[in-house]
C-alpha cells in the first residue's frame, strides 16, 4: 500500500532538514514524497533537490507562487497516488515508526482517518504531549500533523477551503464527519510540531471561534466578547512593537 506525504514548505531552509529526515526514516518503502514549495527565495530548493536524489522512493518537487498553506496542501492532494494521504509542515516531524503505526491501522474500509497525539515543542524543550479525540470534534480540533486520511475521503468531501488562512483543516475536519467518516485513534505520538505560525496567531483564534459558533459551540455575547479582546489584542501588541 502507497502513503503520500504531503508537505507545504517556503523559505523554510532552518528547519525542512528534520522534516525532510523524519519521512526518510520511515520504516515503509511504499512512501511518496510531495513537496510543494511557494516559490522560494532562500535555499530551500537546493535543500529539496538533495533529498530528492538521496532517498529510493518517489519525490516530487513543484515550486511556484501560491495563494497560502491551504491552497498548497490542496495542490499536493490532487497529486496524491497513496491510498493514505498524511500532511507534515516544513517544520515539523514525524516519529521513526508513524508511518508503520499506521499502515498497521488502516484497513481500507473503516479506518478512513487515522490519527494520534503529537509532541509539541517551544524551542528546544517539551512544552506538552497533545491528543484530542474525535468524539470531541467541535469542541478542539484534533492534531492534523499527526492525521493521515484516505484519498477516498478527499474524493468525497472535497478539498479545503482557501477563504480561511488558519482554519481550513478545522472546516475541513468538521466535513469530513458530518460526511460520515470513520476515524480510528492511535494512542502513540506519530508527529512533532513547534510552536508558532498562524495557527496559533489571533487570526487562527478568531476563525476557530467563528467556527465554533457556527456549529453553536459557543454563545453570541462569548463570540462578540473573544473576537473584540482578540483585535484588542492585535492592536496592543502593535503599538508596544512600535515603542521599542
């Protein structure tokens, strides 16, 4: 069974190595690597192109500008022949054995989304060892990093949306259970992620909430309150970046 591994990237050669080094350390040959890159101005494509020559599986390089991580990640969908599809951030990582773990799983008719908890990094140090359960869905959003979902599911449901530029994968996983899709829970960390990046800016906070209110998990005066603190927030943060 082929897995693709999909991993959006730009200007992001201080930390694609490790990626890049996690998906060649899997213990499954039938792997494919697509690399989609936003136009890169550093030395992220001589980086991909070193990989590529290096590892015995396939590897596909496209570099061109894009409209943002979600149209990225839609990209590298489309190009998708595994019958798992995982997504891994440029700098992020995954365990030695997550692939294996979940080819393990995966049994082709009620396993459609498999996933596990992730190790989330600051720095240099452990900050925390996160798992949401499906179950919980509409309350917190589960670890994409540590998803890996069949191609039949993205055939049924569809790609994400590029309206949203931090919560795509959070509308997208609301869809993909309403659809009806089965979701298996693996107990282990299967990826690493660091902190930072829209998804955990305001931006990525005011999209959740609007999401969350929509599915009527969170009040009107609650959803006026958090949006208004956040840009608040927003403003404050800008004028003390202007005083130092």
């Amino acid at each position: 069974m082929k897995i693709s591994i999909i991993t959006p990237c730009f200007n992001s050669e201080k930390t694609i190595r490790n990626t890049l080094d996690s998906v060649e350390d899997q213990e499954v040959n039938e792997i494919e690597h697509i690399l989609i890159d936003g136009g890169s101005t550093d030395g992220t494509i001589r980086i991909l192109n070193e990989y590529a020559q290096r590892v015995s599986y396939d590897v596909k390089i496209i570099s061109e500008p894009d409209d943002g991580i979600y149209d990225a990640m839609n990209k590298g969908v489309r190009m998708a022949a595994g019958e798992l599809v995982g997504i891994i951030n440029s700098d992020d990582w995954y365990e030695s054995e997550t692939v294996k773990r979940v080819s393990g799983v995966y049994d082709g008719t009620d396993s459609e989304i498999i996933y596990g908890a992730i190790r989330v990094y600051e720095g240099e140090r452990i900050r925390s060892i996160e798992f949401y359960h499906h179950d919980f869905l509409m309350q917190r959003m589960i670890n994409h990093p540590g998803c890996f979902v069949s191609r039949g599911v993205y055939e049924r449901v569809g790609l994400f949306d590029t309206t949203y530029r931090s919560s795509a994968d959070y509308d997208w996983m609301k869809r993909a259970y309403d659809s009806g899709a089965e979701f298996v829970p693996v107990y282990d960390v299967l990826a690493n992620i660091r902190t930072g990046g829209m998804s955990s800016s305001n931006v990525g906070f005011r999209e959740t909430l609007k999401l969350q209110y929509q599915w009527g998990q969170v009040s009107a005066p609650r959803y006026a309150v958090y949006t208004i603190k956040s840009y608040v927030g927003d403003m404050l943060r800008k004028l003390v970046g202007k005083n130092r």
